[in-house]
C-alpha cells in the first residue's frame, strides 16, 4: 500500500505517526482493497484496536446435509 501511494502520488498511507482518521482510514482501505484485487472488505473496532480484513475468493458455503 505504501508503495502504491507513492508512486501515484496518494497522500493517504501509513507512516509512523499516523493518527487515526476515520474518513482517510476508509479511503485508505477502499483503495487497498483495489489494488489487492479483494472481493470484500470488513472492518471492526473495539477501543483503540481496529481489525481491517480483505476478503479473496468469496463463495457460498455448501448446504448442510441433514
């Protein structure tokens, strides 16, 4: 991500005294998971912890047999 927003000039990217923004943290994740190509995105915040999850190859999971 880092990479990307370098070389294309994307001023939204982590550095060692990032601080939280929730509309640049958003954009931020949007733009990462285009260019990792995900299929979904899942954010989860509890404090001053955030978890960030991009998801690949999303399926239905296979109906349970009874």
């Amino acid at each position: 991500m880092r990479q990307v927003g370098e070389e294309n000039d994307y001023p939204v990217r982590p550095w060692p005294d990032f601080k939280n923004d929730p509309e640049l943290v958003a954009e931020a994740r949007i733009v990462a998971a285009s260019v990792l190509d995900a299929e979904g995105l899942w954010g989860e915040s509890m404090g001053d912890v955030q978890l960030q999850l991009m998801i690949q190859d999303m399926a239905l999971a296979p109906e349970r047999q009874r």
